[in-house]
C-alpha cells in the first residue's frame, strides 16, 4: 500500500505543477498540459495499481478439527430415535392390519 501511496503523490504533484503553470499562462496561449497527457498519466497510475490490488489474498490453510465427544453422542442419540420411530411404526402397522 505504501507504493501505491507513494505512486498517487507523485501523480497528484505532477498535476499540481502542471496546473500551476498553466495557471501563470495568458489565457490565449496553448496549454502546458493536455488532456490526452492526463489520461496518459491516469492509464500509467491504473496499470501501477490495478496488479497491486487485484492480488489474490493468500489462501488460510484449515487445520482439521479433532472429532469431539459430542458427535459421537450426537450419533447415539440419532440412532435411538430411528429406533424408538421404528417401533412406533411398527406398532401402528399391526394395528392398522384388522383382517
């Protein structure tokens, strides 16, 4: 970012000296600076810039969490539910079953 700071200060001086002086200028004679030499200046700021700031940020590396107690009891828990559900359908079939 300091470059990028340092880049911008040069820029901003540059057009500041070449306003001054054309301000020091009759108004009837040609310019110091144009602006096909202000977009140039612009272009070579963007070109500067624009690698700098679309860099990819560096990817964080994940570290793999350590399977806590909880998941497992989580699983448990799961599985007497499918159970407990298992036997309630179960139950509701043999009633359902008159015949």
């Amino acid at each position: 970012m300091e470059r990028i700071k340092e880049e911008c200060k040069k820029k901003m001086a540059w057009l500041n000296e070449m306003i001054g002086k054309q301000n020091e200028l009759p108004l009837s004679s040609d310019p110091v600076v144009t602006t096909s030499q202000i977009k140039k200046e612009m272009e070579n700021l963007s070109y500067f810039v624009n690698p700098i700031f679309n860099k990819p940020k560096p990817k964080v590396e994940k570290k793999p969490e350590p399977k806590k107690e909880d998941d497992a009891e989580k699983k448990e828990d799961d599985t007497e539910k499918k159970e407990s559900n298992e036997n309630v359908d179960s139950k509701v079939d043999e009633e359902m079953n008159v015949d």
